[in-house]
C-alpha cells in the first residue's frame, strides 16, 4: 500500500507540474511548453531589471556626457577605491605585473607595503580586467563601461535566480514571473545598484541569491542522487563568489534548526560544503587568518561535532527529546564561542572588536564610545527598519501576500516541529512525512527559516535589507501561486478540488500581474524619462589641482570617503587609507578633533603624510544630531565635551585647544608655522606640512 501511494504521487507531480517532472516518466510536451515559456519570461524580466536601473544611471549622472574625472569621482564612498584596483589592474603592462602590484601594494596605505589580494574582496576587480584584456573590446567598449556594465548584468542574474527559486517551491512559472516584477517595482527596497555600482553587495547578493535556488532545488523531495551531485559545483561556486562571512553565519543557523526537524544528510553535505567553500576563500586570500577566525567555521565545525557524537537526539518521549534538543543546541553554541575565542586568541584577531562593540551598544548592553563602532550607531543604514518601507511594500501588493503566506507557513512549521518531537522510533521522521497530518516539504521549510531570519536581521540593521526583500518578492509568490498555502485556505472551506486549486493558482497571479501593470508601468515610463546631470565642481577642481600641482608621490591625509574617490582618479599617489586599520584611521581623523597643531603635525608626520585634505562638510557638519556628528565622536573617543548646547557625560572635561579645522583656518601661529594652505575652493582646504628643522624635532621629542 505504501508504494502504491508513493507510486500514484509521482504520477500526479507529473501530470500536474509546471516545472520539469523528477518522476522516471519523463517529459510530456505540456511540461516542455511551459519550460521554455518559463525560460523565455525569466530571462526577459533579467534583462528588463539590467535595463532599467542601466537607464537609471545614465539620466541620473548623464553619465555618456560627463568628463572622465566626474565618471571615476561618481564612485561613492569606498566603491572610488574598488575601481582603482581594477584601473590599476588595466594599465600593467602584463596581468603578471598587475597582479604583482597588488600583491606588493605600497599606494594604498602609508609606510605600508601591504597585501591587497588578502586584505579586500577585490578578485571581481581581477577577474574583470583580465577578461578585458582577453575579449579585445577596447576599442567597442571603454574599461569604465565594461565595468557598470558588469555589475548591472548581475541584476539579470538577480533576477533569474529568484525567478527559479519561487518556481521551484511553487511548481509555476508565474510565481517567478510575479517574484521578478515585484522585485523591479520594489527597487528602492531591494537594491541600490543604481547608484552605489561597485559595493560589494552588488556582487555577492546574485550569486547569494543563486546559492538559495541552488539549495532549494537540492532540499527537494523529488530530486534523484544523481541530480543531488549534479548540484553540487553549482552550490560550491555560489558560496565562493558570496561576500560570505556574515551571510553564512546566518545560512548555517537556519540548517542547523533544520536537522531537528528533517533528515539531517543533506543539511550535513550543505555544512561541509560550506567548509570547503571557506578553506577555498582562505586559500585565494594568501591565507588570510581573518577565514578562520570566522564565527561560522567554528559554528559548523562545533556543529559537526557534538551531532557526531551526540546520537539518539530523536529518541524517547516528548520531553526527553526536546531536552535532548536544547542540551545539543547548548553544547553546540558554548563549543563555538570557546573554539572562535581559541581561534582568535591564537591567530590574534582583533580587527571585528569594533563590530562586536557596536552590536554590545546596539542592542543595549552597555555605551561605547569607541570611534569606529559609534560611526555605525550613528548611521542610519545601521539603524531599525523605517515603518515607510513597510508602506512602499503595501503599495505593491508584496507585503499582504507574504506575510499570509509567512503567518500560515510558520504556523505549520512549528506543528510539524511538534510532530517530529512527539513521533517514537528512530528514522521514522523522514519516512512517514507524507502521511501524516502536518507536514512540510524541506525546500520550504528552508525558505522559510530563511526569510524570518534575513527579515529580523533586517528589522534591527536597515542596511541589511537588500539580503531579505528580494527573497521577499520570491516567497511571496511561491505563497500566491503554490499548493501548501491555498489547500489549507481550500480544506477550511471544503472545496480543496484539483480543479478549485488550478483556477487559484493560475487567476489569481495573473489578476495581481495585471493590476501592477495598470497601476505601475506609467510610473516606470515617467521615471526613466527623467534627466539629471551630475555636478560636482569643487572636486573636479581639487582632483585637477592634485594632478597638475602635486608630485606623483605624494601623500594625503582626509577623510575615507574622499580619499576613495581621489584614489579611483590618480591611483599613482600615495594616500593614507588605512581600512583595516581603525586605531590609524582614529588618529587621522584627529584633523576635525580639539588637538594642538603640534599634536597633529606630530601624527600626520608619523604616517609620512604631505598634504591634508579639510572638508567643510566635516568640520562644520550638521546632517547628524548632536552626538552623532563626527567632531561629536572624536570629542567623546577622546574624552572631551561636545559643541554645542546640551548635556555632557560627567566624566567628560574641556578640551585645551581649540578645533583644529576652524583654528587652522586663522593662520596664526602655531598653525602657520606647521602649516602651508596651498589649494582653497567652497568645499575644500588643502594644507602642506612643513619640516621640521632637526633641532626643533630634538626640542619636541620627550
């Protein structure tokens, strides 16, 4: 009788899937129409996405009719440094040169003959220049067009990935087609490609997102041991090119809560192709000791350990069983802290102790006031999610959907993780799955556990959004267009009919297409049509005075924003960037604190620096609150009371000297005597340090 069910449900998934049958029956012309149909739809809502926010770009910045300093200073923040690489890559002589370089870096920081293969995650960089010098494209194509153009084309890859993802737990193309459009409708939510191209989030979360169809296809019920190995390299490669630490500690939380409620083998394999994964980073990176100082190798290994050792976890009566449980997860979390401690101690890894103290203060343990972690507290993309984007969500018609479909399916997965519990006899979990009240297919529950744990870490760190609203328009169409969803709604109303369920699943994606075309494809039209231009002056006047009136090996000191941006145009100076380096970064930034001249003189002449670079965005700033502002910051890491009316930590005491960016300004002694201001618009001041006369050296040494 048991096979006899087996036998009629591998007939009715044939018969009655959208997607390719994993059934010995083969294809049927039905199912091969709707795979290319499928296909076709998919691959054009990709490229509509690539197109779309390419277009954006371009009327954004004008950015076809801009000069090329102004393309290269568009860069933002740290993605100017980023492309420099891939500059400095493009103008060796050889790749064995460029690499070379990079390797032997001494332009980046100061003094400082350093690694930048092992210290950033630029091997994208790499890889692109050299496929730029292979393909012969140089005069079609200029290298800073091949480069958006790249980053804009992984939003194809974006797109399909979650298009596959919501048709393999949904057995419907539709639901891809639906998860694809809500994507693109809801771009001011799921990405920010448009004007950030080379952050790092912009290449790791396509292939992330590809990671997850890949899981999700590997965790489903009909797939064969063939095509379990056959997956394999796609899941590698995924979690590789995955800008990963942070992204995996979550992915391996929500696998290890599946080894309580679903066979354990392919959780198991998932672990240790992560492992793999790592080792191969760490390789790649000159062995980069920051891999295995990582808190989720010491998670999978604790992980691996106590469930080799800790057997019969489904064994014994309810009670036992759940004690059984929260024993292994208590013995599993205490070895991963000890092992990551161990690690970190041996290793000596201090460079995530910042982050760990933002997270301290972040969630209320304790005030910091620690330079770097407050930078974090005070920006807004590390803060809560803002309420408005749960209203932007709404006006798409993504969040009602999904949170039904959250709502029902969590609701589910707690019974069958009760049922699992309370089942006796070992291995009969995974057998008897189908036939019992509750149940849950293992891509589903991934994909749920999934979105619950992406959507809490994005509802405590805004920034953290883009990993969660993109799974969100996938999941949401899975619980629009699948079974699990409508037969509960169906079997409450006692009309859960083959055909009852065909109509659902196929109206009621097509009426909400239909509704978003209507409502939104006037809006996208006006929004393209839009013309912007950019417009920078001052720094396009400050990067010309650099290249025309500074030597070629010079060093500047400023903010890590500009000297990014500065770096991308003139990678041949040397700057002081100092990323890795927080203590250093600290000391730099003293420019904008209460210091003497000869305080900062003293420093920057430490780090080799000739010119400093003052913005009066920084020093008279007011985008933050008080508190937050960056003076506010430098002030309480050094232990002075902050500008302006308003309360003062007890602690705190007045500062000796006056601010060093407005007192230079007055060119009174002593900063005339230390300083020579050489280059002066609306936004910058640039100041050359003099040298110091030996004696004088001798004078202020202690």
């Amino acid at each position: 009788r048991e096979r006899e069910r087996e036998r009629e449900r591998e007939r009715e998934i044939a018969v009655t899937s959208d997607f390719i049958s994993f059934s010995p029956g083969g294809f049927s012309w039905w199912t091969i129409l709707c795979l290319m149909t499928g296909s076709i739809v998919g691959i054009s809502l990709g490229l509509l996405c690539c197109i779309y926010v390419s277009t954006l770009h371009e009327n954004d910045l004008w950015f076809s009719n801009i000069k090329e300093v102004e393309r290269e200073i568009s860069f933002r923040t740290e993605c100017g440094l980023y492309y420099s690489y891939y500059k400095q890559m493009l103008k060796a002589p050889s790749i064995q040169q460029g690499l070379y370089e990079l390797i032997h870096d001494n332009t980046t920081e100061s003094k400082r003959t350093i690694n930048i293969l092992q210290r950033m995650n630029i091997y994208q960089e790499v890889f692109l220049s050299i496929l730029y010098r292979i393909l012969h494209i140089q005069t079609y194509l200029e290298p800073i067009y091949f480069y958006i153009y790249t980053v804009f084309a992984l939003q194809t890859v974006y797109v399909i990935a979650l298009f596959i993802t919501s048709w393999l737990l949904s057995d419907s193309w539709l639901a891809g087609a639906l998860s694809g459009v809500w994507y693109i409708l809801n771009r001011v939510d799921t990405t920010r490609v448009e004007f950030t191209i080379s952050l790092r989030e912009n290449w790791s979360i396509p292939f992330f997102a590809l990671q997850v169809a890949a899981i999700t296809c590997y965790l489903r019920p009909q797939l064969k041991p063939i095509q379990q190995v056959i997956l394999y390299p796609d899941q590698i490669r995924c979690l590789f090119r995955n800008h990963f630490r942070f992204r995996l500690v979550m992915k391996s939380l929500i696998l290890f809560l599946q080894i309580s409620s679903f066979c354990t083998v392919r959780v198991v394999s998932l672990y240790l192709m992560q492992v793999f994964s790592l080792l191969l980073v760490w390789l790649l990176q000159f062995c980069n000791s920051m891999i295995l100082g990582s808190l989720v190798l010491s998670f999978i290994v604790s992980a691996l350990f106590i469930k080799h050792f800790q057997t019969g976890l489904k064994t014994g009566g309810f009670v036992i069983r759940v004690g059984k449980l929260a024993l292994h997860t208590l013995l599993v979390l205490t070895l991963t802290f000890t092992i990551n401690y161990s690690a970190k101690t041996i290793l000596q890894l201090k460079s995530d102790e910042h982050i760990f103290k933002f997270i301290k203060a972040k969630f209320g343990f304790g005030a910091t006031r620690d330079f770097d972690a407050s930078l974090y507290l005070c920006e807004e993309a590390f803060g809560l999610l803002p309420l408005d984007t749960f209203e932007r969500l709404a006006g798409t018609v993504l969040l009602y959907p999904y949170l039904c479909t959250l709502s029902v399916l969590f609701i589910l997965l707690l019974l069958v993780a009760l049922s699992n519990l309370s089942t006796n006899g070992l291995g009969q979990a995974c057998r008897e799955r189908e036939d019992r009240t509750f149940s849950m297919r293992p891509d589903v529950a991934y994909n749920l556990l999934h979105t619950v744990f992406f959507g809490l870490l994005s509802f405590s760190t805004m920034r953290m959004k883009y990993l969660w609203t993109g799974h969100m328009c996938a999941f949401a169409a899975f619980g629009v267009c699948g079974k699990e969803v409508w037969s509960l709604y169906l079997r409450v109303l006692h009309c859960n009919t083959k055909t009852m369920m065909r109509l659902i699943r196929y109206s009621v994606p097509i009426v909400i297409l239909a509704f978003l075309y209507y409502k939104f494809w006037p809006r996208l039209m006006e929004e393209i049509s839009e013309l912007r231009e950019f417009y920078d002056p001052d720094t396009v006047e400050l990067m010309e005075w650099i290249r025309l009136k500074t030597p070629k090996r010079a060093v500047f000191a400023g903010s890590m924003q500009l000297l990014a941006g500065i770096n991308s145009k003139l990678p041949h100076l040397i700057f002081i960037f100092l990323p890795s380096l927080p203590f250093c970064s600290l000391q730099v930034y003293q420019i904008y604190a209460r210091q003497s001249a000869e305080e900062v003189h003293k420093v920057l002449s430490s780090v080799g620096a000739d010119y400093i670079v003052l913005e009066d965005s920084i020093c008279y700033e007011r985008r933050h609150s008080r508190g937050c502002r960056l003076r506010d910051l430098l002030d309480l890491a050094n232990g002075h009371i902050m500008d302006g009316p308003g309360e003062n930590e007890p602690d705190l005491i007045s500062a000796s000297h006056p601010r060093f960016c407005e007192a230079i300004k007055t060119d009174m002694p002593p900063y005339s005597t230390l300083f020579t201001r050489v280059f002066k618009n609306k936004t910058f001041n640039v100041y050359k340090l003099k040298k110091l006369k030996k004696k004088n050296k001798a004078e202020n040494s202690p």
